[in-house]
C-alpha cells in the first residue's frame, strides 16, 4: 500500500509538470487577453494546486489501454474548471474566503470583477481547448457532454448552490453526501471519464472508472472536512474552521471528525475495489495509490 | 427595405417561439437542479428577450442550405451565453444594474450568490446542449470551438473586462470598436458561424457570413450605445443613461450621437453587403432584414 501511494505521488508530480506546461503553452498563443484578466487567471491558474484531476484524467485513459497524450487536452480542461470554480466560490457573495493555497484568493489580488471574469473565461477555456483536442470528433462531443454535465446545474454548480443553502440547516449523513456527490464528486469523477472517454474505452470500462472516480470524489469531500476541522493554516494554505464558522453542512457536523475519517477510509476503498476490471493494467497501481493520496493527504 | 424588415421580423418571432420552447424542453429535463438556483436561471432566461442571436443562428444555417432543425442547439446555446453574460454583466461588482428587460436583475431577485451561479450554470448547459445535438460529431466540435473562442477571455469576457478598463478613459472610435468587437460583435459573428457550421457549410460560406456577423454585431452595439444615451427607461426596459453616469468609452462619447447614428448604418449596409454569395437564397431576405432590425430597434 505505501508503494502504490510512493507512486502514486510520483505520478502526481509528473502529471503536474505535464499540465502545467501545456496549459503555460495554451495561453501564450492568446495574445489578445486583456492584461488584467490574463494576469487574474494565470494568479489561480498557477497557484501550485495539487492537479490531482488532470492526474485522475490521465492515469484513466492509460487505465483503459490508452496513451496520455490523448487525454491531455482533457486534463487541462478539468484543471481550468476546478480552478474556476475555487475562483467563484471565494468571492464575498460565495464562501468569502481570502486566502487560498497559501495566497491571496483572486479577487482580493485583482478584485471581484476581473475575479468573476477570471472564472468565466477560465469555464469558457476549458471547453474551447476540449474542442482544439486533436482526439476523434465523436470522443471529443462525448468529453464535451461529460464535463459540462458534470460541472453544471445538476453538477458542480447546483452543489455549491445545495452548499449555500445548507448553511444553518440540521446536518445528516444523507444531506452532507447529497451537497458532496454533486459540489466535488460530479467533477472528481467527470476527471476519470474524461481520460477513459478520449482515450478510447468501452461501456463497461466506463462504468466501472465511473464508479471509482464517484467514490473517490466523496472520499476526497470527506476528508476535505476533516481537514477543515482539525488543521492549521500554515498546513492548510486556506483558512481553517470556515466550515463551523459558517455553519456548513459536512460530514463532520453530522457525525463528527472520527466517523468521517473512518467514511473517508471506507470510501476510498470501495473506489479501489470498483477497479477490479483494470488491475492487471500498470495504471491501475497509480488509481489505487491515488485514492489513499485522496483521503491521506495533509491540504 | 421595409419588406425585408418586416420579413426579418416575422422570423425572430417565430425563432423566439421555437427556441423558448426548446429552452423549456430542456431544462424540465434536469429534475435534479436545486430550486433556488433553477428559478435564478429560468428569471434571467425566460424575461422577454429579443432572440437576436438564436434567429441569426437559424437563419445563416438556412442561408447556407440547411435545416433550421439543425441548428436548434446551437441557437439555443447562443441564447445561455448571451443571457449568462447579461446576469455577470449586471453584478455589483461589474455594471451595477437593478433593472433589465423591465424585471429586477437576476442578483436584485436572488441575491448575488445565486446569480453567479446561474450565469455559471446557464454557460455551462450551453456547452452540454451544443454536445447532445444530434448533428454529426465533426460539426458539433467544431461549433464548441467557435462558441468557446467568441465567449472567451479573448472575445466577450475579455471585451467585459476592456469595458471596465475604459471606464472614465479618453474615448475614440478606435478605443470604442477594439471594446465593441469582443463585447458584442463576438457573441453576434458566432451566432451566425454556429448556426453556419452546424447546417454543414464551406468554409467560403462561414468567412462571407463571419463578416456579415461582425459588421451587423459592431452596428448592434453602436445603436446600443445610441439607445442609452436617447431612451427613457421605459422604453429601454433597463436604466439609460448609465455610459455617460459610469464614463462608459462608448462610440457615442467617442464621437456624438449623430456620428454614431451614421456609423450604425454604413456597418449595416457592410454586414448586408458581406451577404453577396447568398443573395439567391430565401433566407438572405431575412438576414438583410435582421442587419437593419439591429439598427433601428428601440430598445
């Protein structure tokens, strides 16, 4: 178990410097960003996230039998989506958060229009480079179809609108899991299907990376309020406490910090077991390995 | 000329009816958005527009030989990003307004948060309806790529942000059309280039409608800007006056009413011009009569 999370970091880091330099290499060509909102999208861009999606993306398609490259431009569409939304979600209307990853959140830097456009244009790119993606049309309209599902009003966006709404209200197990599934899992698992999905995959493949990235994603949210709950802000690179502060509703406030770590750990063994069908395949130690990173993590 | 507008104005009522209903057919669909946020979308969504871009969507799709049917989604997308961009571009943070269309804006009705998110939502949806049309995969890419393009940092987000950068700036006419061309124009070309691209199209047919659709979305602007500085309220339906109360770098502090009159219609007479390779087809008549409603519209 310590080696596949040894490797699955590896891969992590490797994945990062990957999509870190096609996203640097995407945005030169766009000359004609107006000067504030390009320096306010590069600020969250490339503010040292852990690219743990871009990662999921492209350990998926190797997963199913396919090659990274053509899943690259999927990862970076995940990354510029997650980013934008941690963007929106700090604004004082939102969470009204000031620090992030150890720096200021956008809108303190650049204010709170070039931060609400920062995000829009960020949205926007994800899908413009999905469409500039070099993979077969028919994978690309699918990628395209699962992303903006995923992240939209049934997804990431109406999560975060459940988020809001939660603030104050009585927290269950099954209303912190309602807000999780949509507000961080939907994407966490639009990751994986985007990688299986460009790279070529079947039905069958996709469910069951489906089901992985599902888990994985509640495991991720779950240990998220843990950390919430019981770190610093030095450890954290983001203000801690903002949950309760806010009277959020989390697994933490439902059944508090000992029952989450052990639903984290659970979760993220059933996202393991949903890969059954790959484990003779390579990548399929980097998918195990990166679930433990996803609840066994320190930020 | 008044055949030809009354035409163009029989076929944006009767687009607006048939992009409504689509509108609506889609959305019951997503039994699963949280209430607040759905009623924040269908406010902004449902309020009365014009449906100047899902028109000129079908229209250049019939202009080129195609179905309207076609480019249903894509004039059905256009419409999300046109509406997502009025709910960000009304925020406090940006142009402050409380009235659109005769109704509250969408943060006036449901609080920032959730107009944030409806603009979120509603750009988002725009790119999983253009990804579930039913149009052949390489269309559908390619239409992803030029909404995308259009709406992003380097077209109208990145035009939202020169606008706030030219706030209290010495106006000229170059200043003014470098904002208008990314603003408005963008969004309006791409109206017309998806519903072109999506009906199957050559690349001969999408440059001649691409100018037609710049030139008619720079005389759009350049009326609009007429319109805020001569309307009442209640004819505008949104508060006037606001460019000259905000230093707004429009044509009309560039260079007077009079000038920016004359302007309008010398680039609707250009985007009529551009429709030359068309002019035998039936729906040019429409287009013709779509450039001159862009300019002598009252509101």
């Amino acid at each position: 178990m310590g080696r596949e999370r040894a490797e699955a970091k590896a891969y992590l880091e490797n994945a990062a410097s990957l999509v870190e330099a096609e996203l640097r290499r995407r945005l030169p060509a766009h000359r004609d960003i107006p000067g504030k909102l390009r320096a306010a999208m590069e600020h969250s861009l490339f503010a040292g996230g852990k690219r743990l999606r871009p990662a999921l993306c492209l350990a998926a398609a190797e997963a199913v039998g396919g090659r990274r490259e053509d899943a690259l431009p999927g990862a970076c569409a995940l990354e510029m989506v997650h980013t934008y939304s941690l963007i929106h979600d700090d604004l004082p209307a939102m969470d009204d958060d000031d620090l992030r990853r150890g720096k200021p959140t956008c809108h303190v830097a650049f204010g709170e229009a070039a931060a609400i456009l920062a995000g829009d244009a960020l949205l926007t790119e994800a899908f413009a480079t999905l469409a500039a993606s070099p993979a077969d049309a028919g994978r690309v309209k699918r990628a395209v179809a699962v992303l903006a599902n995923a992240a939209g009003a049934t997804g990431m966006v109406g999560g975060q609108q459940l988020d809001l709404d939660g603030e104050g209200q009585t927290a269950t197990v099954e209303a912190a899991t309602a807000i999780h599934l949509r507000k961080t899992a939907a994407l966490l698992q639009a990751a994986v299907l985007v990688g299986a999905v460009l790279a070529g995959s079947s039905g069958y493949e996709q469910q069951a990376l489906g089901r992985y990235g599902q888990a994985l994603g509640l495991a991720f949210q779950v240990a998220d309020d843990v950390l919430d709950a019981t770190s610093s802000a030095e450890q954290l690179g983001k203000s801690p406490g903002k949950d309760r502060e806010q009277k959020k509703l989390t697994y933490v406030a439902a059944a508090g910090v000992a029952a989450a770590r052990r639903q984290a750990r659970k979760l993220a063994r059933e996202a393991v077991a949903a890969l059954e069908p790959f484990r003779r395949r390579p990548a399929c130690a980097v998918l195990r390995g990166l679930a433990e990173l996803a609840v066994e993590r320190k930020k």
